[in-house]
C-alpha cells in the first residue's frame, strides 16, 4: 500500500511497491494525460510533477513516492488555463499532441521555480523528445508563460476545445431517406 497525493486527492494504491508510478496513474486512477513512450525516462512523454521537481514517472517506483504530492496534467489547471497551457496554444507549439502533456508538465515545473528562465535554462532543463519538431517556438512560449505568471503579460485563452453536443447536432445536416 502507497499513499500518496494526487491531483490535491489524497489516494492509496494497492499495488506492487515497484510499480512504476506511471501505471498507477495510469491504470490505478485513470490519469491517462502522462504517456507511455519509451519506458527508459528518454523522452520525457510521462513527465508529472513530484513535489514540485518533474519527474519521469516511468522510473519512479510507487515505493518512493510514498507521501508524495503529485500533479498530473488534468490537475494542473482544471480549466485548461494554465499559463504554459495558454502560452503552448498562442505561439502554435502543439502538434499532434503526445508529449504534450509532458513538456507542459516539466515547463510548469520549471516556471514554478524561475518565471525568469533563460533559453539556455529552458533548454536545459525541458528534455522531452517530441518527434514533431515544436523545438523553434517551445522556448518563446515558455518564456511568455513566464511573463504571464509574473504579471507581465495576459495570454488571452482561447476557444475552449472541444464542441457542445448541442452545437453538434445543429451543424450536422438533416438526413432525408431515400
């Protein structure tokens, strides 16, 4: 049995002390925005945030995050309106979406220490793998991130994702029979 903190939820896992906190996320509490890329740390596409560091959740066993706080992506910003969040969506970083969750997650940490980062601490400290080559305008998003949680600057939110089911079924043309 592990207890830990998750997403300001206190939780207790009943699983093998060596599992890898990445499936107890995962499979344990359905928290499915860390992924499963390569399983060595590499890429970074788990990354959560352990006590405030960014954390590769792949490699940590349940084990050592006993009394841990954790925050996954869906805890980060219930809204989706964190400053990197925002900053991600203004400068047109997100791709396809995979790592994701795990950049946001290891910049938010970052920031959450120095919201003054420079490109090289930036670089530095954001190794996530992300094959589609977001590289040119992550370190300008960070940095805006930054600015906006210093105060320095509003990231206007935008569209929220997704469509009202109601607003679905009115733009989907009437059928007729044949």
């Amino acid at each position: 049995m592990t207890r830990l903190t998750v997403n300001n939820e206190p939780v207790e896992y009943l699983m093998v002390a060596d599992t890898p906190l990445l499936w107890a996320l995962r499979d344990g509490s359905n928290l499915t925005g860390a992924k499963y890329g390569c399983g060595t740390g590499s890429c970074g596409a788990c990354t959560v945030d352990v006590d405030g560091r960014a954390v590769r959740s792949c490699q940590i066993p349940l084990s050592r995050c006993e009394g841990a706080f954790v925050t996954t992506i869906e805890g980060l910003a219930r809204e989706r309106d964190h400053p990197v969040q925002l900053a991600l969506l203004a400068e047109n970083v997100t791709q396809c979406g995979f790592c994701i969750p795990g950049i946001v997650m290891a910049a938010a940490a970052l920031l959450k220490r120095n919201t003054l980062a420079s490109e090289e601490q930036i670089r530095s400290a954001i190794t996530n793998v992300c094959p589609c080559g977001i590289y040119p305008r992550l370190v300008a998003a960070i940095q805006r991130a930054g600015r906006a949680m210093r105060g320095d600057e509003v990231i206007p939110a935008g569209a929220r994702p997704g469509i009202d089911p109601a607003d679905a079924a009115r733009a989907t043309p009437a059928l007729s029979p044949r």
